[in-house]
C-alpha cells in the first residue's frame, strides 16, 4: 500500500463528516432531523436511496456473483424497478396524506399501537442484523489493505473506527447531512468502479470479451434452474425481487424515512423509480468488473490465490493491483458504501425508536426539543449497539450480499403482509394482524432453517432466499384475513377503515 493511497483514504474520512456537518447546517426541531422539513431536492434522495441499499455488500461481493456465475444476478434489478413503481403510486401517497415521518406509524392508525410497535421493534432487529453484516462485509477490505502495510488489525477494531466517524455527522446534523453525504458518496465509489474497470481493461488481452461469452460468463437470463431453491432463477428473481422491493421501499423505515424527506409527494415518487434504474446500472457494472477479474485471474478458485474468502477477490486486487492513488479511492470508495448505509441505519433507528416506540409507550406529551434531543441520544445508542452486532460475524462461505438479502427477507414477508393487510382487509383488526404477523415470522424461518426441497439435481436444498418476502406476505394475508372473519363489517368498522384510508 503506497502513501499516496493512505494520504487519499485519511483526507476522506475526514472531509465526509466535515461536509455533511456543513452541507445540513443546524437541527432546530425533530421535524428537521428525522425528516429534513420535507424540503430535500428529490435527485438528492434517489442518490442516497442508492447509496444506502448498495452498501459495501454490493461493492465487494457482486463481482464475486460475476466471478463465480454469471449475469443472472441482474434479473433481481428488473424485480426491483417493479417493486419501486407499485410502492410509488401505492403506499406513498398514504405517507404523505398522513404527514408521517415513519413508516409503521401508518400501521399505527389503521390498526393500534400494539401492531406499530410490534413493527418497529422488527425492524430494529432486522437492521442490526443485516446492517452489522454489510459493516463486517467493510471490514474485510480495510483488513486486507492493512495487512499489505504492514498492520494487523482485528475486525471490530475496524468497525469501530468507521463507527466513531459517520456518528459525528448522523447525530449532529440528521436526515440532511445522511441525505446529502450520501449522494457524495455514491459519486466516490462508482468513480473508483469505473475506474477499475478501466485499469483492468488495459491488463487483458483483447478477446477477453469473446472468450467470457464462450464460457457463459454474460448470460443474463436463467429459465432452466430450480425456481424454487436457485436464487437467480428468472421467475424467483423477478417476482421475489418486486416483492422484496415492495417490503424494502415501502415497509421499511430505512427506506422510508428518505423518501419522506422530499418536498412533496411527486418528488418522491420521481427519486423512487429513478433510483431503481440507478441501481441496476451499478449492478452491470459492478458485475462486468467480475467478469474482467475472472478474466485477470483465469477463472483461478480463490482460495488457490491464496485468499480466505470469496469476497476478498475485489479487495485483493484494489490493494494489490491499481496504480497508486486509484486504489486509495476505490478503498475510500468502499468506506463510503459502508458509511451510508451505517449514517442512514442510525437514522432511521433512531427515528423509529422515538416516534413508534417512546412516544407511543409514554412520551406523546414530550416537546419538540426533548424529541430531537431523545433522537439524537438514541444515535449514540444504536451506534454502540451496531459495533457489538458486527463484531458477531467473523467469517462467511457464501457471498456475503446473499447472506445479507436473506436476514432482510425473513421479517420483509410480515412488514409488507401488514400493511398490504389494513389496506386490502378492511375488518381486520390489531388482534388479527399481530397474530398474523407473529405467524408469518414462524412460518418463514421454519422455511428458511427447517425445510428443504428438491434442487433439480438429484439433492436437496434451502428455499431460495427471493421466495421468503412474496410467502411472508402471503401467510399474513391469509391468516389475517382468516381471522377478520371472525368479525362483523358494522358502519362503525367500517367508518374506522375509511377514516385511517384517507389520513
């Protein structure tokens, strides 16, 4: 690792909270630091939208999907932008009819409390796990970069630093300065990206392109596997990736709480749906570089270079392969990811934490400067909390990016089927939809950790990880419709359904 790389890196991790501090100025209510005063340009948001679902995950372990398979990783995008369209015209305009700044406050008025919570607090846990996997998914490319200076440092350690950073401008300037460091970042590390494509074109020789179609490297489409238990078959991919993106954009406070912040509801709409054209742009890209590595490396097995991941392909060849400078970037690149996707977790913790949890439990008299001041203490709490969680992962066999996918999908299923619930099931009432939502959550990880089904091959294997959102929602559906039954349709019912739709 050169100087001049380690120069670069140093002066980023520095400018970033410096220019996220300078470009959201100073948080004077809790409107303005959990939702930006719904004034965010909506460019902006589409910006760090994408940041914040591309993570470090994308980054350093799509290539290896490439280097390992083929392009049919890519079918998940088409799922996606599907997705992003139904929760644009769908669920975002009873968002912003309601003047919410978190998504399960929606489940709040239609059904009570008990579900609200019940929601958030899923959430919570499904954040930290997830997102402490994309954090130790960072830590595997700092680790290789110090090792090749010289240094040894140990996973949490490096999770910790990165920790310490994004928390300055996540608790000092809110949802403007995630917003706008975001779209900063995703600028850095998909310059870094087409800069290594760059480099790694002048190093092959020039059939590589012909020799990797030969091989099958480029195809895109895959409508010969098991639709059941392999991840990127067509019809899993698309309908398990629309589903998914439904629960991620549309249930999820993550997601939610940007989309929130825009100027009004067309906006949002508009940073939505480009974002979902933004996101499959990146995934050819960051598949083409995988491509090229298998390329570089002649389709060598990782751990014949010497590596002790998968996902340490991409890394490795940053740190040891790019002109210096470059790899300083591409470095600084993945730090970004990592960074937006942390700052934006903290977030939208702590926004939920505050407004579906406190405020619903005993703080619905507090004033607007306990609220800000109680989000801002919840920033450090949930940052402290995210470096124990990271810290439990140490190791992976697979790509980390399916792992990550798969923790989001168990709980996704349940947080969409709710809300598909009080839209659809106008009888159903908060005891129908906890009963369904705690169904749901049984049923996908029985599904997940205790069945196994035929793979087309002659052996057996898990679920594919795209099927557990569109069963979620379809056993919360059923069970919870089920039990509405239960229940008469009177005026008054009814009268409660259309207040909650119009709110």
């Amino acid at each position: 690792m050169r100087s001049i790389d380690l120069i670069v890196i140093g002066l980023y991790l520095v400018a970033m909270p410096l220019l996220g501090l300078l470009l959201s100025g100073r948080q004077r209510s809790s409107q303005e630091y959990f939702v930006g005063s719904r004034t965010l340009p909506w460019w902006a948001v589409c910006f760090s939208v994408v940041a914040t679902e591309t993570s470090t995950l994308t980054v350093i372990s799509v290539p290896t999907v490439a280097y390992l398979g083929t392009f049919t990783y890519l079918q998940l995008a088409i799922g996606y932008l599907i997705g992003r369209v139904v929760v644009a015209f769908v669920l975002l305009p009873k968002y912003y009819a309601g003047n919410l700044v978190s998504a399960y406050e929606f489940l709040g008025q239609r059904f009570g409390s008990g579900l609200q919570g019940t929601a958030s607090v899923t959430f919570l846990i499904t954040r930290l796990l997830a997102d402490g996997l994309r954090l130790f998914a960072t830590a595997i490319p700092v680790k290789v970069m110090l090792e090749v200076f010289g240094l040894s440092v140990s996973y949490w350690q490096i999770v910790l630093a990165l920790s310490v950073l994004t928390v300055i401008y996540t608790y000092l300037g809110g949802i403007k300065a995630v917003v706008w460091v975001d779209a900063i970042q995703m600028f850095v590390y998909v310059a870094g990206a087409v800069l290594a494509a760059v480099v790694l074109a002048g190093e092959l020789p020039g059939d590589w392109v012909s020799t990797a179609w030969e091989a099958g490297k480029f195809q895109l489409f895959d409508f010969g596997s098991s639709i059941v238990t392999e991840q990127y078959a067509f019809f899993t991919a698309v309908i398990g990736g629309a589903v998914f993106a439904m629960a991620s954009h549309g249930a999820d406070q993550l997601m939610v709480q940007r989309l929130l912040s825009c100027r009004n509801l067309r906006d949002s709409q508009l940073a939505l749906i480009t974002s979902g054209v933004v996101v499959a742009v990146q995934f050819a890209l960051f598949l083409f570089i995988g491509t090229q590595l298998w390329s570089f490396y002649q389709g060598a097995d990782p751990a014949s270079l010497g590596m002790g991941s998968d996902d340490e392909l991409f890394p490795r060849f940053i740190v040891t392969e790019l002109p210096p400078g470059v790899s300083g970037l591409l470095i600084a690149g993945i730090l970004a990811a990592a960074m937006s996707t942390l700052s934006s977790s903290l977030n939208s913790l702590s926004t939920s934490t505050v407004s579906d949890l406190y405020r619903r439990i005993g703080g619905s008299g507090a004033d607007d400067s306990s609220v800000l001041r109680l989000g801002k203490v919840w920033t450090l709490i949930w940052a402290l909390v995210f470096v124990v969680f990271a810290s439990l992962f140490s190791s992976t066999d697979n790509p980390v990016v399916e792992i990550g996918l798969s923790i989001a999908s168990y709980t996704y299923g349940a947080l969409l089927g709710a809300f598909l619930l009080g839209l659809l099931v106008k009888r159903a009432r908060q005891s129908d939809a906890i009963i369904a939502f705690v169904a749901t959550l049984v049923v996908v990880l029985v599904l997940a950790f205790g069945v196994t089904f035929p793979d087309g091959e002659g052996g057996e294997a898990s679920l594919a990880f795209p099927w557990f959102t569109p069963v979620g929602v379809i056993v919360t559906l059923l069970v919870g419709g089920l039990l509405s039954l239960r229940h008469p349709a009177p005026p008054e019912a009814e009268k409660v359904a259309a207040t909650a739709d119009s709110a």
